[in-house]
C-alpha cells in the first residue's frame, strides 16, 4: 500500500521527485487563491483535452493523487452541495504541500501557511475572484485578448503615502493587464457580491482615489489602470456610480461598475459599461487607440477631485 504521507514523513526531496510541473502550477494556483474548484482548476490547466468529461476526470485524478500525498485538502462543503459532484470540491493547500512550495527558490514567503476552514463569506468572495482569474485565462485561450500578467492579493498590493504623509496600502482583488492589437489595458478589479454596505464600497474608492493622486502607479507604469467593480444586481451597480459622481472627492472617470457576465466583453473592448449617464474611458474599438496623456488634467475634474496626469487604461504599447 502506498503511504499517505499524513504524518509529514516524507523529505522534501521525495515530494519533488513524486510530482510534476503540471502538479506544481495547481499547488501554485491554489496557494494564490487559498481556495480553488475542481472545475475552476480544470478550466485553467486542463482545458486542451479532447472534451470537457475527458479533461474533468483527468483533473479529477490529478486532485486525488495530490490529496493522498496530503499536499492538497479539500473542504467537507462542497459547490452545489453533496449531490454536484466531484467536480465541486473545493481544495486548499495541505501541510505537506505547503512544505513543498516554501522550498522552492522562487518563492518569497516562506511562512507557514496552516490549513484552516474558511467562512462562508470568505469563501464566496474568494471563489468568485478566483472565477474572475478563471475568465480572463479562457479569454486569452480563445484568442479575445492577451493576458499579459494578472496578480492576486498580497502580491499586488500597493503600498503610498497618502494625504498628511501617511503610510496607505491599496489591496485590490485582482490586478491585470491586457492587449487586444497594439495597446495594452491595465486594470484594478474589485468583486462586490452585495455584502458590504454603499458607504463601505466608496470608502474603498476613496483609497483608490488618493492612491491616484500619489501618481506612484502612473510612475512606474505610465497609467492608471480602471477600477472595475464586478457587481451581480443593476441596481446595485447604478446605486455605487450615483454615489461615485456626486462624491466632490471622487474622480468618476477612475472607476466603472460591471455585471461579472459582461466583464470579458468590456476588457476585450466588445463593450463599455452598461450604467447609463456615466463618463467613461473609451474602449479602443470605440474610439481609436487612447493614448495615457490623452486624458491627463492639470487640475479639478468635472467631479471636483484633483486629477494627476495619466488618468487612462490604455498604457504603451503592447511588446510584440
């Protein structure tokens, strides 16, 4: 009988031998995300098979393997419940996995994550953006857009000094930066599934806002990327942008509110936000590359706040 490793008695030099890259990009994934689907992981790395019931059971088989080695753990609770299947297990990182990940030489963390069972709360919103990643990766598969880099918390955390001189940290959700032709798009991605109260979501546009008004990002990358927030119900959606234009503090043109259906058509450029009555940066396919200096102002926007220079998605050219 081949043993579980359960009691940790494995080297680190045994676990290497036993998997393979493919094994070391799903430790990867889950670790970034804390918590994956079976099928989120089968639609970012198993998505080339011949069909999709022959790519679920090679992922399912992939999982097991790992599971038994107790590199990954999956959650009593399951997606859709016990009756969903398989494929609705949701899997986190086991001790000995995360053994093997702080060993390798590229990682920079290498604290100690332990295993632990996450809210229901903590859970949606970390599945939903994990789902939102998933999106974009089946985008740039089938060629709507380049995914040029996409990162997760705390990786893309944005640490300024705001107003009075004071340390800030801007954490978004997901950070990513897309090509579709000749330019790239940068953008800030927050996923809202109706739990936090109005003023609590403005409240994270006004870090959003001063971090705009550091221009640390407009240095070090040219522009300032769109904050998109991901939000399921219309009303909600036209509720935040109301608040966003009559707030004197905010810049509307820095942020726009999306159903997470019509996201992948607005960062292709197939669409602009649907709320109507809100000014937002033009998609290229609407009207022509939008170069990051052709909304630069030099003082009060239409909504009263301050405008650093390089208020645009559209950043240089994409690297052929």
């Amino acid at each position: 009988m081949t043993p579980n490793n359960r009691l940790g008695t494995y080297s680190i030099a045994m676990l290497q031998s036993m998997v393979t890259p493919r094994d070391m990009e799903i430790l990867r994934l889950i670790r970034e995300h804390r918590f994956l689907t079976t099928k989120q992981i089968q639609r970012l790395l198993f998505w080339d098979h011949a069909s999709p019931g022959a790519a679920i059971r090679a992922c399912i088989r992939v999982m097991t393997r790992l599971e038994l080695r107790a590199l990954i753990f999956k959650l009593s609770r399951q997606i859709g419940g016990i009756h969903a299947g398989s494929g609705s297990y949701i899997w986190g990182i086991d001790d000995a996995g995360d053994r093997l990940l702080r060993a390798e030489k590229t990682t920079k963390n290498t604290k100690r994550q332990r295993t632990f069972d996450p809210s229901a709360l903590f859970l949606a919103h970390t599945l939903a953006v994990a789902e939102t990643r998933v999106m974009l990766e089946e985008a740039a598969h089938r060629s709507d857009l380049e995914l040029v880099t996409v990162t997760t918390e705390p990786t893309n955390w944005r640490t300024f000094v705001g107003r009075g001189g004071t340390a800030q940290i801007l954490k978004p959700d997901l950070h990513a930066v897309t090509a579709v032709g000749e330019y790239e798009d940068h953008w800030f991605i927050e996923i809202d599934n109706g739990t936090e109260s109005l003023p609590t979501v403005i409240g994270k546009c006004k870090i959003y806002q001063r971090y705009f008004e550091s221009g640390r990002e407009q240095t070090d990358a040219g522009v300032f990327p769109k904050v998109v927030w991901l939000m399921v119900e219309a009303r909600r959606r036209e509720h935040l942008m109301a608040a966003i234009k009559a707030d004197k503090l905010l810049d509307e043109r820095l942020f726009c509110a999306v159903a997470p259906g019509k996201f992948i058509d607005l960062v292709s450029g197939r669409s602009t936000p649907d709320t109507a009555g809100v000014k937002t940066i033009p998609q290229h396919q609407t009207s022509g590359l939008l170069r990051a200096t052709e909304l630069s102002s030099g003082g009060q926007s239409e909504g009263g706040a301050h405008a650093a220079p390089n208020l645009a998605t559209r950043g240089r050219e994409a690297t052929q």
